[in-house]
C-alpha cells in the first residue's frame, strides 16, 4: 500500500477572507517503511539484549542507556 501527506494551508485576502487553497501532497510510502524497518529492528535488538545470559550495558556518550537483568 502506499502513503500519503496531504498538506493544505488558505490564502487569505487582505481583509482576511479565505481566497483560495494551497495544497501539498508527498508520497510518504518509503519514509513509512523505513520507520517501520526500524521500529522491527529495535525490537529485535532490544528482545536479544533482554533475554541474554551475559551482562550487557549500552553506552551512548558515556550515558549509559540500556542494560540487561543479568547487570
């Protein structure tokens, strides 16, 4: 299936009446599948880290921002 953006903003005369439309639209389909990629990927990667034996930390930056049970 494919997505769409659809994007309308009014055009306004000079004593605010509405005028017109103007109207954007943007096949979005490549975007949602790569949110939706990602989204799987995550999960998959966080179900490993969660169900390891071993202890896992991630760090970011020197933040860490996941462990598992086993730390």
């Amino acid at each position: 299936s494919n997505w769409i953006s659809v994007a309308t903003y009014p055009m306004k005369n000079s004593k605010g009446k509405i005028i017109a439309a103007i109207s954007t639209i943007r096949n979005i389909t490549e975007q949602r599948k790569a949110e939706n990629d990602l989204r799987e990927s995550e999960n998959k990667y966080r179900t490993l880290i969660e169900n390891s034996p071993d202890a896992i930390a991630i760090y970011n930056d020197g933040i860490v921002t996941m462990v598992n049970n086993e730390c």
